[in-house]
DNA sequence: TCGATGACTATAG
DNA sequence: CCTATAGCCATCG
C-alpha cells in the first residue's frame, strides 16, 4: 500500500465493510469518518479509489434518498443494480425498495 | 497555494 | 415531483 490517504483508506474500510444484501448512504459514512455531511468527498474518493486499483462493492453506497445516483457515474452503471438485486436488494427505477430497512449505519454496527 | 469540481444533503418555491 | 440555491470539504491540475 503506497501510503494510501487515510480518508480514502477509511471509506475503503466501511464500504468494504457494508454486509450483502444492505446499503448504506454517502452522509452516514460521512458522518462516521467525521467529515460531518460532506457526503461528496465519500462518492468521490470511492470513485478514484475504484478506478485506481481498489475493488469496492461501491454499488452498496447510495444517497441519502436511497436513489442509486452512482449508477449513473460506474461503468457499467446497469449492472449496480443488477448486482444489489443479486444481493436480496430490489432495486426500481435506481431506488432501493424498502430502503430505511436495508439501511446499514457503519457507526450503529461498529 | 489557489481555483474548480463533484457518486451529497437540506431547504425552499 | 421537479428545479433552484446554499453549504459542505477532500482531491486534482
């Protein structure tokens, strides 16, 4: 690990942590890290991070509303749903069904 | 060091 | 439900 930035290496940790068949939003991993709700910087360093080298289950990270709003930025942004539906998560219209009960909260669990 | 950017969130209309 | 606005802060050039 090239010296991996600790707030990259800190969402990596959570995400990576996030059980199958939950989701959990940018603002709580947010909140968790300490960053308050700056919720942007959790989708943008996990962006980086995917694409560099690091493989998260990034499609388990949706906002707020539960809307898969990374969807539209992963390649191949159809399969983020495919793979949440593979994982009991219904998924319609790029929202997660019963999403306030899939909800996995890294600080209520760690 | 500075400026622009963004996979967000909340509030308002 | 949709659009607009403001606040947020790490990352990149």
């Amino acid at each position: 690990m090239p010296a991996p930035q600790n707030f990259a290496y800190k969402v990596a940790e959570v995400v990576a942590l996030i059980p199958p068949g939950r989701v959990s939003t940018y603002g709580a991993i947010a909140n968790y890290l300490g960053t308050g709700m700056s919720a942007r910087m959790v989708g943008h360093v996990l962006g980086k991070s995917i694409e560099g080298h690091t493989v998260l289950p990034a499609h388990r990270v949706v906002n707020a509303q539960g809307l898969l709003t990374g969807a539209h930025a992963f390649p191949p942004a159809h399969s983020m749903e495919d793979r949440l539906a593979q994982e009991g998560v219904a998924v319609i219209d790029n929202r997660v069904v019963d999403f306030g009960r899939l909800f996995w909260d890294p600080a209520r669990h760690l």
